[in-house]
C-alpha cells in the first residue's frame, strides 16, 4: 500500500513538474488576453472552462495513447515539433505585428459571440496550440511511453498522471480566468509591453520547438545513412 502511494506521489510530482513549465499558464496570459480582448466577462469565463477542459483532455489522451496514435499514423516525434513550431511561430509573428483592437471592435465581437465561436476559438489557437503545444504534447507522450507491467503499479501511475494533469489545468485555469484583472492592474501601456514581449517570447519558443524537430529529423536520417 505504502508502494502504490509512494508511485502515485511520485508520478504526480513528476507530471506537474514536467508540464508546468512548458505550459506557462502564467506567462501565456498576455496571449489568451490579446486574443480574447473582444469578448465579455461571462465570455471570457466560459471560455476558460473550455480552454481547461480541452487541455486536459488533450494531455491525457497525449499521455495515455499518443504514442500508438503516432505509430498508426507512421509519425515521429520531431515531425509534430517541426509542424507545431512552425505553426507556434506563426501564431506569435502575427501577435507581434498585429494592430491594438479598438473598444468600437471589441464590442461588436461581442456582440457576434456564439456558443459555436467559443467553441471553436477554445481549441484553437488557445487550447492548442497557445497552451498545450507541440512540446507539452511530446512531453506528455513521453510520460505516458513507459508504462509499469504489475496491474497494481500500472493503477497507482495512471492516476498519478490524471492528478499530476489536473492540477496543471486547474493552473490553467485560474491564470486564463483571472488574466483580465491582473492584466488590468498594469494599464493600457502595460498591457501592451507584456502582450507583444509575450508574442516576442512565443515566437522565440516556436523557433526552438521547430529546431528541436529539425535535429531530431536530422538525427534520425543520419543513423539511416550510417546503418
């Protein structure tokens, strides 16, 4: 029993701190803020949920079956970081140049909000890939890939993953929900500095991502040219 409790500790304290930072809840704020300056505070709580429930329905399938979805398919690893990171850079290029919205603008989004809009802008970009990227997804495969024979430790680091997985989107939750209240407290020039250093640091995180893929590939083609 001790055992069991013991891996299941250990396996949430490894998930969180393997997550945690690659997600950034808190410093992906300024993003979720600047693409959802046009929507209302109910808006922007229904939202959230959305966001949180997609990521961790994202994790948990990354985790638990992400790497037999990526052998089906005949994918690697660094061919979804170079796709991801190709798509993170585009994402923070057009947040980096993009124009101020005016509040003539946000009010007329508002009042064009639907379910189905929220739908929709909760998963992409803001679920993935602005929180749950290529590198939380390879990192959650990565978790998941080996997994312990015994039934009873197999139990006890499936629900490690599943605790570990929710405390992250509880996070990300809290930091998306209140990011207009925090945010506010800096004003308009305030805001404005950390969104387009936000954007700046995104793109920069995109280019690593699709780095990392490109040496990965690169890696694999050179122990194929060598074997």
């Amino acid at each position: 029993m001790l055992t069991d409790l013991r891996q299941f500790l250990e396996t949430l304290l490894l998930a969180v701190a393997a997550l945690l930072p690659i997600v950034n809840p808190l410093g992906g704020a300024p993003i979720y803020l600047a693409k959802t300056s046009d929507l209302s505070p109910e808006a922007h709580t229904e939202l959230s949920r959305r966001v949180a429930i997609n990521c961790f329905m994202l994790l948990l399938v990354s985790t638990f079956i992400g790497a037999y979805v990526l052998d089906f398919f005949g994918l690697s690893i660094p061919a979804v970081q170079v796709a991801g990171g190709a798509v993170v850079c585009a994402i923070g290029w057009n947040l980096l140049n993009a124009p101020d919205q005016s509040p003539v603008a946000a009010q007329d989004a508002v009042r064009a909000s639907t379910p189905a809009d929220l739908a929709r802008r909760a998963f992409y970009p803001l679920t993935m890939p602005l929180t749950v990227g290529p590198g939380a997804i390879s990192v959650a495969i990565t978790l998941g890939a080996n997994q312990p024979a015994d039934v009873r430790a197999l139990i006890a680091t499936s629900l490690g993953h599943i605790a570990g997985i929710s405390i992250v989107v509880l996070i990300v939750f809290v930091c998306y929900r209140y990011a207009d209240p925090i945010l506010r407290k800096l004003g308009d020039v305030g805001t404005a500095i950390v969104t387009r250093l936000t954007a700046f640091i995104l793109l920069c995180i995109g280019v690593q991502i699709l780095w990392n893929g490109i040496a990965g590939l690169a890696k694999t083609l050179t122990g194929l040219g060598t074997g």
